[in-house]
C-alpha cells in the first residue's frame, strides 16, 4: 500500500485531519473554484441594494444591502468554505502527483493527535510520507 492509500485510510479511520488553504483554493485559477458562487450572489445583492436605493428610498437601499451582506456572510459562506473543502480534499486525494503539487504549493496540511495526548502535524516544509509512514508504523501497520 502506497502513502496515499495509507492517507486515505488514516483519513478514514479519523486517526489524521486533512488542513486545506481555502484561501489559495477559493481564488481564481484553483482547479475547485467556481465563478457563481463568489460573484454572482454578491452582484445580485448590490444590484438589488442599489434598485432600492434608487426607485424607493436611500435608507431602504442601505437595509437591502446590510441584509443581504449579513445572509452572504452568516449563510452562504460557510456553504461556500464547506464546499471548497470537499472539493479540494477529493481533488488533493485523486493522486499522488495532484496531492503532491497541492502539498509544495503550501495549500495542504496533517494532522494527528496520538493516544498518549501528543499532537502531530505536518505542512509545507515537512515530508508528508514519512508522516504518513510514522504513524502507520506507530499503530502497527506494515505496508
């Protein structure tokens, strides 16, 4: 079994967590970011704040957008940050070679809290296979 497959099964059994850089993820360019969801929504709440503001009233625009921002950012944000997760995750664990690029980029982490309390982890500057190949051998796994 190679170190992505120990990682997915790590990642299975909950004994590591997978850190994802929304951030990096989330911007244009990121093979998981999609348009709709960062722009559209936001431009449809201007475009209506500014309708209000301009066929109704001043104060009532002002509430459209106040409104609108707090739904952006208390409802659909989190949906959004979720979202990316998945999608990341799934790409980063589609292979070695994509886990790998992903890994030097800085956008991915590990980790792990171990039976004896310790904690574990590993990013950009640490080798994720010997990660991997640590705590397999620390649970008495042989691959």
């Amino acid at each position: 079994m190679n170190e992505l497959e120990r990682l997915k099964d790590l990642l299975n059994r909950e004994k590591v967590k997978l850190g994802v850089n929304i951030r990096q993820m989330n911007s244009p360019g990121s093979p998981v970011y999609r348009t709709w969801e960062n722009i559209t929504v936001p431009v449809l709440l201007l475009g209506a704040s500014m309708l209000a503001t301009l066929y109704i009233h001043t104060w009532v625009g002002l509430a459209v957008l106040v409104a609108g921002a707090a739904w952006w950012i208390l409802k659909v944000l989190p949906k959004v940050r979720d979202g990316v997760f998945d999608r990341s995750a799934a790409f980063a664990l589609s292979s070695e070679p994509v886990f790998d690029a992903l890994w030097a980029k800085g956008v991915l982490s590990l980790y792990a809290k171990m039976p004896d309390g310790s904690e574990r982890a590993a990013a950009k500057r640490q080798d994720w296979r010997a990660f991997v190949r640590a705590l397999s051998d620390d649970e008495g796994e042989t691959g």
